[in-house]
C-alpha cells in the first residue's frame, strides 16, 4: 500500500491542478515556528495545517494533549484549500515526519483515499534546489464529503480492556525507550507507560529522514500475529503514527491509533502505570 510519495513525483506534479500539497512544519517546545517557516518559504502551492489549530481540537479533562479536531472544522479547512475527495494531497514537515504523519493519518480516517507523506520532507526537496517561495496561494473553495473510518480508532475503553487482558491484542507504545521505562518524562506529569505496553520506538521507521522501504518496515514487525488486534499510542497522539503508517506498509493494516495516548490515558484515576519492560 503506497503512503509515501517520492520527491521525484511531487517535483513533476506539484503544479498539477489535481495535486494539493500542505506544509505542517511544526516545533513541540516552539509552537510558532513551523508558520514562521512556512512564511519565509516553502513548495510553490503549499498551503499551512497548524498542529495545534488545524490538526488538533481543544484541550479537555481527557482526550489527551492533542485530541483530534472536531470534523467539520478540519473539513473545513481542506475545503478553503481547494481540496475535495478526489484530490491528490502530499504533505511534508521538516524531516520528522511525525508532523506530515498527523496529518495523513487524519485524512485517511475522513476517508480520503489519495493522501500521502512526502519522504524526506521539506529538507529533501530544499537538498535538490527544487523552487521555493513566499507566495501564499488562494484556492476557490473544494467540496469534501468524509466519511469517517471508525475502525482506525482505539477508545480508552478499548486500551483498558487489552491492557487488563479482558480482550485480546497488543499495545505498542511509539515513545522513547527512557520513557516508556519512566526514566524521564518531560512533559506528561505521570512517568511510565500503559501496562502491558511493548516499547516500538516510532524513529525506528525511519533512516536519515525518510520511512523504510515496504520490506524493512515488514522487518520489524515481522514476529506480531497479524490476526491480533493492534493498538498504537504515544504521548499525545502524535509521534504514533509514524508507527501507523509503518505498520500498513508492512501489511497490518487493521492497526489503530489511540488518539489520547499516554496522556489521555493518566488523565483517568483509577488507571495504573508500569515501568518494566513487557
């Protein structure tokens, strides 16, 4: 299943009026910093999704420290840049891919079929002196029908029961290994991780900026029974789906994303934590 596309192809079509590229440039500790980028240059036609404004919904009780935008404002939003069900969307962030991966991963879930990470991000294109600019486009405004895919979900009733053995499958957390064991923990108040939780650093899908091929990401989950229900996470939602978009491209594609993550998942009292290795 093809989620990447190369810099090759959006260098042939970036200007094809078929073809929507959006910059998500963003910096966790530096939150204006991706839009500031963006102003000083960025691919020709490239609209801007805010992590925080445009790909993430109000911070509550629960939900985590990103929760998923409300639809109809996201949808929105894809239709003031000209984006309908039918358009080929390819984005990018600086190299991280997380960033580009949130965004993806959203448009996967609204339905949309044709939505795609760049490989290598902005610093690739950049690297092959391909055209920039400060120009920011205006589009005449799409028409964007979703159709949510529910089954991309895991509810933190869903996590509960896996981690409490009450229902079969595996949760993966995407953090850090320092992390994960509650060696540190600079942001969620809580260190640790869900119990029951193996550790699959979400870097590890990656090399120099750019996801694995198809075989190597097959590689690393090689040993998971694909017929066990898969459920992915991280701090908030975000760095997991790098490991999403990993695991479908390795043939397990039923794998789900708990949005909330591990900050959802502490936002409860009552829920227990571990720090051993699983």
């Amino acid at each position: 299943m093809e989620n990447t596309k190369e810099i090759s192809w959006l260098e042939m079509n970036y200007l094809s009026g078929e073809v929507r590229v959006i910059d998500c440039r963003y910096k966790l500790d530096e939150p204006d910093y991706g839009k500031r980028k963006y102003e000083q240059d960025h691919i020709p036609g490239a609209v801007y999704f805010d992590l925080e404004e445009d790909l993430s919904g109000k911070v509550k009780e629960h939900g985590g420290r990103h929760p998923l935008p409300k639809i109809e404002e996201f949808v929105s939003k894809l239709e003031k840049a000209g984006i309908g069900n039918d358009t080929v969307v390819v984005i990018y962030d600086g190299g991280e891919e997380a960033f580009a991966s949130r965004c993806w991963w959203l448009l996967k879930y609204i339905g949309h079929r044709d939505a795609f990470v760049l490989n290598g991000g902005y610093p690739a294109w950049k690297k092959r002196n391909l055209p920039v600019t400060k120009e920011v486009p205006y589009y005449n405004i799409g028409q964007f029908a979703p159709h949510l895919n529910e089954g991309m979900v895991a509810t933190v009733e869903d996590v509960r029961k896996v981690s409490r053995k009450e229902s079969e499958g595996i949760l993966i957390d995407s953090r850090s290994r320092n992390r994960y064991l509650g060696l540190v923990e600079p942001i969620d108040k809580v260190p640790g991780h869900i119990p029951g939780a193996v550790n699959y650093e979400w870097t590890e899908a990656l090399e120099n900026g750019r996801f694995l091929s198809d075989e190597d990401q097959h590689r690393r989950w090689e040993h998971l029974d694909k017929e066990k229900p898969l459920i992915v996470y991280c701090g908030s939602g975000v760095t997991a789906v790098p490991n999403i978009l990993s695991l479908w491209s390795s043939g397990h594609q039923k794998a789900k994303l708990y949005p909330g993550s591990y900050s959802d998942w502490i936002s409860y009292d009552g829920h227990e934590v571990e720090t051993k290795e699983n």
